[in-house]
C-alpha cells in the first residue's frame, strides 16, 4: 500500500534541503507560506503557528484576556492538554457533560449550568458561579474524534453570557458545521472567537514532530499570539509583554504545506472508510457505531464504537493482532492530577458511563476494505461467543450517520 509519506518523499527532501541551504530553521517564509494557507483552508482571516496544540490553546486563553482565577467552561471526555492550558493560563477548568450521541458538549448541560449555577454580576455583566463566585470567563467546545460541536447554540449562550469562545479543534482539521444561523457550512476553528489545532504527527494533519496553529479573525489576538509565540517581542529584544517560546519550526511548516494539499482528500478517504464500517457493524449486536448529526460533516480523526463488554472485547481484538485505542479511559473529572478538586465519581454520569464502552477502531485514510472486513469479521466473532443472552442495553433510536 502507498502511505502519504511515501507519495510525497521528494518534496519533503526538498523542504530539508531549504532549510539547509538558507540556514534558517524557525520560523521565516515556509511558516508564512503555511500560515497563509491554513487560514484559507480555515476559513479565517489569521493563522499563526505556535510549537504544539498545547501552546495554541494556552496562548490563544491568554490573547483572549482570560484572567487569573476566571472560570473557563469545557467538557471531561477530552485529552488532558485541554484543561492544562487552562490552569496554565492562569484559569480554572469547569465541566459540563457530553452528549451521548455526539460525545461533544451538550449545550443543554452548558445553559443549565449558566442559567441555574450562575447569577449574573450587575457591574460587569458577566455570571459568576453560585458556589465558588469565580466569573465564568470563556468557552472551549472539543470538536472530538473528529466531529465539531453544536455550536450555534453555544455561540448564542456565549453572546448572552458575554464569554469568549475558544474552539479546541485539534482532532478536527477540515471538519464542517452547518451553521443554521448563517445558512451555510463553517469549517472548524472558524466560527469561535479564536481556535486551536495540534499537528502532533497522529491528527489528521501531522507534522514530523510538535506543530501546531491559532486560527482567529480577530486582529488584535493575532498580534498579540504572534508576540506571546516570541518572548512577548514586537520587534527583536523589544519585550511588550513576556512571552514564551513558542516558535513554529520552518522544517515543520514545509511539511505541513505539502500535507495540507492533501488533507481534503485524506478527510474524505477517512469519511468513506467510516461509512463502511457503519455498513459492516450494522447487523452486530450491542455494537453502537457513531452518530453523525445532519449539521455535521465529520473528518474521523478516530472511529468510535460503543459496547458493553469493552474491554473483553479490546482483549480479543489484542489477541488477534488487530490494535485499537481508548479516548479517553479516565474522564478528567476522575483523574489522580485533579484529585484536590471537589469533583466525584458520578458528577458527569454521561462521560462516566461512555468511558467504559468506547473502543477506538484502527482508522487512517488508506485503511483497505480487507482490513475493515476482517476487524468486524472478529468483533462479530467475540459478539458470537458472548451466546444469545448478550446485553443490549444501548438505545434503539440511534441512526446511522446521514451523509
Ligand atoms: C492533541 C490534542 C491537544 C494537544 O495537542 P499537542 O500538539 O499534543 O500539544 C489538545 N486537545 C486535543 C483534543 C487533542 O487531541
């Protein structure tokens, strides 16, 4: 089978040779060339490339004006980098439950908490927390696995509310909403006031080593990332404000110019190959596949399945040579680095619930039929073995994506 890599070998050849010969390693034009096309791809008026996915989002909290001690609203079902750069940043992470359908945020839970946990401060205008009088500052939806949330409704709340929104779009490069409001498709980290993107090699854009982006249309946090990203410089050895080193490096820019123009194609590969699994596991029992809202048009980053006995099932699969993964095991709420949190085992009962059914499926663009055939040939052979009596206690009511 021919891997991207491979496609494209001479021009990446040609993107270290670049960088040799002109000597210049970080930043300068094959990071400008890559920013400007990111944005494009985007949709946005900025891009600019930080050193990972962690750094775009602690940047971005703190471009955004989010203050020290502030609360900022996400969700548990999501990698830990989401809620570090918020404690970096100075703020204090809040969670609210997912949808168990979409795994993302569930903008019923978000308004709940708004509407009945907050009051609303007379001299700012923004809500505080009832119990710990924090202001609630900001928003991050995690476009999970692939797939954005709903986020008409929460850029409603957040207009209410008065609070920034800040997608976490790292799994999600190139996946599309359809915004009822605008009557048309938006592309991930394009419709929050800033967002986010990791290039970690596994995303469905990788680079050959840490990247990442902000995407904003917001002049004003654009300059201020760009600074943030370089000691807080405006220009060499002149510190506005400090910074960090948070650079992106032209090797990693080059490459990721070169991927970029595949990333379409690659998406759509991921999509297909989605649709099949759906197709095969459609006749396995107490096997849920993922549900793809009609607003959404998601990118796969990984394949979601829920059931029962997962991690039996994991164990099987291991056993027969097919690896699969777990996002995420442990919801955050209950994780050992939060434990002096006032968080407990049943606070967030649908990511709870979740974590012990979701088993990851081996998913990348060049995925073969063959392959997929013989991953659900041996999950429906474990299902087989667990008789007639096996449990299905998921909702009936779940419908295959509508694509
Ligand atoms: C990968 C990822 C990050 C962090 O990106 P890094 O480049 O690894 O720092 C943040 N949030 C989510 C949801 C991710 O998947």
């Amino acid at each position: 089978m021919i891997t991207p890599h491979l496609e494209c070998e001479e021009k990446f050849i040609a993107i270290f040779r670049k960088a040799l010969r002109t000597g210049r390693f970080i930043g300068g034009p094959m990071v400008e060339d890559f920013e400007r096309d990111f944005a494009g791809f985007c949709g946005t008026k900025y891009c600019i490339g930080v050193g990972n996915g962690t750094d775009a989002l602690r940047f971005a909290l703190i471009a955004a004006g989010i203050k020290h001690g502030e609360l900022v609203i996400t969700v548990p079902n999501t990698f830990i980098a989401t809620t570090e750069a918020i404690t970096q940043a100075g703020a204090v992470h809040q969670f609210v439950d997912i949808n168990e359908q979409t795994y993302n945020m569930d903008v019923e839970k978000l308004r709940e908490y708004l509407e009945k946990e907050c009051h609303i401060d007379t001299k700012t205008g923004k809500p505080i927390d009832r119990r710990t009088k924090k202001y609630v500052s900001a928003i991050i939806p995690v476009h999970l696995y692939g797939q954005m949330a709903d986020m008409d409704p929460i850029m409603e709340l957040a207009k209410r509310y008065n609070l920034t929104v800040i997608e976490d779009a790292c799994q999600s490069h190139g996946a599309e909403y359809f915004s009822k409001k605008e009557n048309k498709w938006r592309s991930a980290g394009s419709i929050g006031h800033v967002s986010a993107f990791s290039f970690y090699p596994g995303k469905n854009l990788g680079a050959f080593g840490e990247a990442g982006a902000v995407t904003t249309n917001d002049e004003d946090i654009a300059k201020k990332i760009r600074m943030l990203r370089d000691h807080g410089q405006s220009e060499k050895y002149h510190h506005d404000i400090e910074g960090y080193n948070g650079r992106l490096d032209a090797i990693q820019g080059g490459v990721l110019g070169i991927k970029l123009k595949y990333l379409a194609e690659w998406n759509e590969k991921r999509r297909a190959n989605a649709i099949r699994y759906n197709k095969l596991l459609s006749g396995v029992k107490g096997i849920i596949t993922p549900h793809e809202p009609s607003w959404s048009k998601a990118v796969y980053h990984l394949y979601i399945i829920r059931i029962q006995n997962r991690d039996k099932l994991q164990k099987y699969l291991t056993e027969n040579r097919i690896s699969t993964g777990l996002h995420y095991p442990v919801p955050l709420h209950l994780q050992k680095a939060y434990a002096g949190m006032d968080y407990k085992q049943g606070n967030l009962q649908v990511t709870e619930k979740v974590s012990k059914e979701i088993l990851s499926l081996p998913m990348f663009p060049g995925i073969t039929e063959t392959q997929q055939e013989h991953v659900v040939k041996t999950i429906n052979k474990f299902v087989g073995t667990m008789g007639n009596n096996y449990p299905l206690s998921f909702p009936l009511n779940l419908s295959p994506p509508a694509i």
